[in-house]
C-alpha cells in the first residue's frame, strides 16, 4: 500500500509538473509569438508612414519647385517680351520722326 501511493504520489507530481511545464513553455512562446508580430507590425507600419511622408514631401517639394521654376521662366519671357516691344516700339517712333524731320 505504501509503495503504491508513493507510486502514484510521484505519477501525480509528475504529471503535474509536466502540464505546468508545457502550459509555461506555451505561454512563453505565445507571449513571444505576439509580441514579435506586434513589434513586426509596428515596424512594419512606422516604415510604410516614413515612406510615404517621404514621397508626399517629396511631391510636394517637386511640385512646388517644378511651378516657381515655371512661373519664374514665364516672367522671364514676359519681361522679355515686353523689353523687346518697348524698344521695337521706340525704334519704329524715332524712325518715324526722323524720317518725318
């Protein structure tokens, strides 16, 4: 009787502590498991913000700077333009007056 409860005594614990054991290492790797995919994930999504913060300011520098260049060569050649009709105006009037004189 003694030897059997001390055999089933040991079976017991044994038992026991091998569910604790597994329930342990699952719970650990469990816990690993998300807090990987969390980390991953965070990642994952820190990136993609990064990236596209990059692109939309990159776009929008690009696009900012593509229109000053284009408003800039606009009043170039508006200026120009308006130069070049002032002294073809100014010419055509002192040739006027001196073929009138």
């Amino acid at each position: 009787l003694y030897y059997t409860l001390l055999h089933y005594t040991t079976l017991y614990f044994t038992l026991l502590h091998s569910t604790t054991l597994y329930y342990t290492l699952l719970r650990n790797y469990t816990a690993t498991l998300y807090y990987t995919l969390l980390h991953s994930t965070t990642l994952y999504c820190t990136l993609l913000h990064s990236t596209t913060l990059y692109y939309a300011t990159t776009l929008l520098h690009s696009t900012i700077l593509y229109y000053t260049l284009l408003h800039f060569t606009s009043l170039y050649y508006t200026l120009l333009h308006s130069t070049t009709l002032y002294y073809t105006l100014l010419h055509s009037t002192t040739l006027y007056y001196t073929l009138l004189h």
